[in-house]
C-alpha cells in the first residue's frame, strides 16, 4: 500500500466511526527519518515500507492512530507486538488515553490509542472498515 493508501484507509476508518470533528484531526505520511521510530511508537523503521498517523492539532484530547504498511515477508503479529510492548501512554501533558489497539489489514498494521467515547468510536469505525482486531490494552496507569 502506498502512502496514499495509507491516508484513504485513515479516512475510510474516521468516515465509518462517525466522528465529526475531522477537521480538528491532522492526517499525514510519516517520513523516514531519525525520528521516524519514535514518531510512529515502533523501536526501529526495519521491514516498514510506509506510515501515517492521525493526531489532533490541538492536544486536549489523547489521541494517536497510526497505520504502518509492512514489506515483504515482514510478519504483522511482529510489528502489532512492537506497537504494544512500546505504547507511551504518557506522551500527552495534560491528558491520557483510557485503551490502546493494535489491527492487521493485509499488509497494514495500525496502532490506536484514545480516551474514552472516541476511542470506542474509532474503534468502532476500525471494524467496519474491514481490519481484523489484535489485542486491546488498558491504561495502566489509570
């Protein structure tokens, strides 16, 4: 998938969690870069081909999806554990998300990590959009 891909299927997840203030959202590629691993929540960019992430612009609300795309024989159980073993759940000041979620969708890998009604919502909109769910984590510092 290329990065445009990337950034329909970002938009194709939002449109079906019917959440409306998508303009309060920036949705963009991620470059590989130095910062691209920390960017992204993953310990390196190895095997990942390409990624997007959305974010709001203003950060009231704790929220982070991120859709990675793998390489050839790079397995998407790897990249979702990597996700999960990495998860920041304090990168917001003032606020924190309540769970996180990892997805696989044939060679896209995505990271979710909200509060509360849009994190139900997004992960609402994650299923109808035809991801098959991994695991789902609680804040543990909640």
């Amino acid at each position: 998938a290329s990065g445009d891909t990337l950034l329909a299927e970002m938009n194709a997840i939002l449109t079906a969690s019917g959440i409306q203030n998508l303009d309060a959202f920036a949705i963009g590629q991620v470059m590989k870069d130095e910062y691209f691993a920390y960017s992204v929540g993953l310990t390196s960019d190895a095997g990942i081909a390409s990624a997007a992430n959305c974010a709001p612009m203003m950060m009231t609300t704790a929220y982070s999806l991120v859709i990675v795309t793998l390489e050839d024989g790079i397995a998407a159980a790897d990249v979702a554990a990597d996700f999960e073993a990495n998860l920041d759940w304090t990168k917001w000041v003032c606020v924190a998300p309540s769970d996180a979620m990892t997805a696989v969708k044939d060679n896209m890998v995505l990271c979710l990590m909200a509060a509360d009604q849009t994190y139900t919502q997004t992960a609402a909109g994650i299923t109808a959009a035809g991801w098959t769910t991994g695991n789902t984590l609680t804040n543990p510092m909640q």
